[in-house]
C-alpha cells in the first residue's frame, strides 16, 4: 500500500483509510486488485472507529455570537442563527464497511453507480448482519457474470468463512458459462485458489487439448493441478487424437512423479504396454508400480525382468528397489545383501529399500551402513533400522553421535536413540 503508518499499530492499512476519508479515491491509496488489501481495509475501517482520534477533525465551527440579554433571559446559551453542526457522513467506501449494519445497509445503494466498490459489495454479502447480506447479494446477483472475474480472488478468500458461499456459487456459474477466453484468462492468475478453480471450469468445458493440459502437469509445481491436468490429458477418449503419442511422451518426460505415473498407466489404455518396462527402474516407486500393473496387464511377468537388470545394477540402480517390491523373500533377499556391496551410492540405497520392501532387513547386517561416507545411503539405512532401535547397541549409537562424526551420521545416531527410548517405554497402563 502507499503512504506511510500515523501510528505504530495501524500501519498502512490505516494511512489508506484516513486517505479515503479524506476524499481519495481507494485506488489511489492501494492497491485495489488484492484481495488482501480489500479485507485489510474493512477491517481497519471499524478499528478506527474505536480509535476517533486518528480520524481527520471536521472543520472548525464558525465563532458563534455572544449570547444577547433576551438570549440569557430566555434560557438559551448561542444564538438561534447557529445552530450547532451535524457530523458529516463518511464516504461510501468508509460507509461500506461502518460497525454499524444500518449505516453499511444504506451504503450499499451507492455501488450501483460505483463500480470500483465492487469488492466491497462482495465483502458485504458475508456479512454477520442478515439485512446487510441479504441486500448485498440481491445487488451482486443483479451484475452480468463477467463482474465477477475480477474480484474472483477475493471471492474464493470470502467463501472460506461460514456465510461466503453465495458469491462463490455465482462465480461459478459464471465461469460456466461466461466466454472461454476469460475463464482461461483466469488460469494465468497468480492466487492458487482462482487458477485451481478457473482450471477446474476449464476441464470440465473442455477449453484446453490434451496436448496443452499435458504440458501444464508437466511443467506446473501444484500437484493439484498436476493431477487434474494429467488425468484429463488421458482420459477415455483423449488418447485417440492426432496428438496422442505427442501426450504421453511429454507426461512420461515430466519431472513429477505423479505425472510419469499417468502417463504410464495409459500406456495401457493406448495399447503400449512394452514402452512400460522403460520405467521399471523409474527413481519413483509409484511409477515403478504403475510400469509393473501395465506389463502384467500385457501378460509380462516383470520379476524376471528385475532379475535380469539387478545383473548389471549399475545401468540401473533402481532394479533393486524393483526386485524387492515384487521379489520373493528367499529367492531374491541375498541378491539384494550382495548389492548392499556395490561401489555406486545409488545402489546401496536402492538395495536398501528392496530389502525393506521384502521385510528382510537384518540389524546385525545393516548397522555398519551407518557408517557410510555418503550420506543418502546412511539415512536409507536409518530408515531401515528405525522399527528396530531399541535392539541397537546404546553405546554404538552414542559414540556416532559425537561432535567429529559426519552430519549425517549423529543425525541417523540421534534418530536411531530417540526411536529407541520412545520403544523401551511402557505402554500406558502397563504395570
């Protein structure tokens, strides 16, 4: 916001408000296209109010005559000619946001003609003062649907409180059906809640192609929009198009797991079941589970597979996490003891989640791994060893928990002995 604090509470929220008093338009005082200024604003208005000092003075009363003998003798301490002056009424905007609903309700007759106090009418139409939000709403119900765009940040901020639905359902309805350009207008916001709802209306209009929506859940950091995005890129029907190839390979290219684990699974559907055994050795367990289900839905068995690949671990670090998600206990365990050897960090890690995947991890054999030098392979096997602390050696743990160890190592000693105290205590009620 612009301006300066008056006080060492109020801050600028304040400044806009005296501002506005004072005749400024709220555009000029901040910055009207934030949600968060429009809130900051109504609720400042009635904290002023308690506090009239800060509040710009009416200007002075003209000096009044002295009071003539007929005045005394007739009771009266002025002269009838001045009589003494009303307040002056607040502003709309200030009026719009009054602790008193009488003075709000009144108000809201002036953003008929006021469109830039339109945020405020929104506000409104929550308000804890059922005439004030009736009213309101009868009034933001009468605008066309494209009114609604703009304070649609504000809006989706309001339907979080207990009356602040109304709005939100007029928004919607809006989107629904108002042109396509200003619903996908509306994607580009920068509040996550308005491009979430404006992506939402836009799947469900079909506004976006496939290919576009599977470059936003690829290239997008919210992972709601990630799923959304990549469910509707390969939905029944979206795979069949001239783009089709085009859609998976930049779902299955995505950094985001979740996003490969799409573009996997409707490999399937796209008849590609052999492009899953690719992403058997995905970094991503779930993308790995999704490549599994494809190849046995075209009648591989992947084990055989894992088994294969965990011969030359060091193309594919990752088999060996695969090996022990679909492995068996007694076939495939020392395999994986084997690969605990390895020379490749990526390795040993992996080889330590395949061994708790088949719930074959040793105590005795994985202890020593906490004295990796390389810190990922010591937090795998922390991980490994946490259900089954208390059976470590206290004294081992202490003294890889001293100052000169490595980071990684006292923060795997420190982790191993808190898990172990939490384990070695009675349970409640246990006499």
């Amino acid at each position: 916001m612009k301006g300066a604090a008056v006080d060492g509470r109020g801050g600028e929220t304040t400044r806009a408000v005296v501002q506005v008093w004072e005749g400024a338009a709220p555009a000029e005082v901040f910055d009207v296209a934030s949600a968060e200024e429009w809130l900051a604003f109504d609720a400042d208005v009635r904290e002023l109010h308690d506090r009239p000092w800060l509040l710009p003075r009416p200007a002075e009363e003209p000096e009044r005559p002295a009071p003539t003998l007929l005045d005394r003798l007739r009771g009266r301490r002025g002269s009838r000619a001045a009589p003494p002056a009303s307040p002056p009424s607040p502003p709309p905007a200030i009026a719009l946001c009054h602790p008193d609903g009488r003075v709000r309700e009144a108000a809201l007759d002036a953003v008929r003609a006021a469109p830039e106090l339109r945020p405020l009418l929104v506000v409104r139409c929550a308000d804890w003062v059922a005439p004030v939000r009736e009213k309101a709403r009868a009034l933001l119900a009468e605008l066309p649907g494209d009114a609604l765009f703009p304070p649609a940040e504000l809006i989706l901020r309001l339907s979080r409180r207990e009356r602040g639905d109304f709005a939100r359902t007029l928004l919607e309805d809006a989107l629904r059906a108002g042109p396509a350009a200003e619903v996908l207008a509306l994607t580009a916001r920068p509040d996550r809640a308005t491009y979430r709802l404006a992506y939402r209306i836009a799947v469900e209009r079909g506004l976006l192609t496939p290919l576009e929506l599977a470059a936003t859940a690829a290239t997008c950091g919210d992972v709601t929009l990630q799923d959304l995005c990549a469910e509707a890129a390969v939905r029944p029907g979206a795979t069949a198009g001239p783009d089709a190839a085009t859609v998976l390979d930049r779902l299955l290219a995505a950094r985001a797991p979740r996003v490969r684990a799409a573009g996997v699974t409707a490999l399937r559907r796209a008849g590609r079941h052999g492009d899953a055994e690719l992403f058997l050795v995905d970094r991503s367990g779930v993308v790995r589970a999704c490549a599994r289900y494809v190849l046995r839905q075209g009648g591989v068995d992947p084990l055989p597979v894992y088994r294969g690949l965990c011969a030359d671990p060091a193309a594919h670090p990752a088999a060996a996490a695969g090996l022990g998600e679909c492995g068996d206990r007694a076939t495939d365990a020392e395999t994986l003891w084997v690969l605990l050897g390895h020379p490749l960090p990526s390795v040993r890690v992996h080889a330590i989640s395949g061994l708790r995947a088949l719930d074959a991890g040793e105590r005795a054999r994985l202890t020593p791994l906490l004295d990796d030098p390389v810190p990922a392979v010591v937090r795998a096997a922390t991980r490994a060893l946490l259900p089954d602390a208390a059976g470590i050696p206290e004294s081992l743990l202490r003294e890889r928990s001293a100052p000169e160890r490595p980071g990684a190592v006292r923060v795997a000693a420190d982790r191993l002995l808190r898990a172990a105290a939490r384990q070695s205590r009675p349970a409640p009620g246990y006499r």
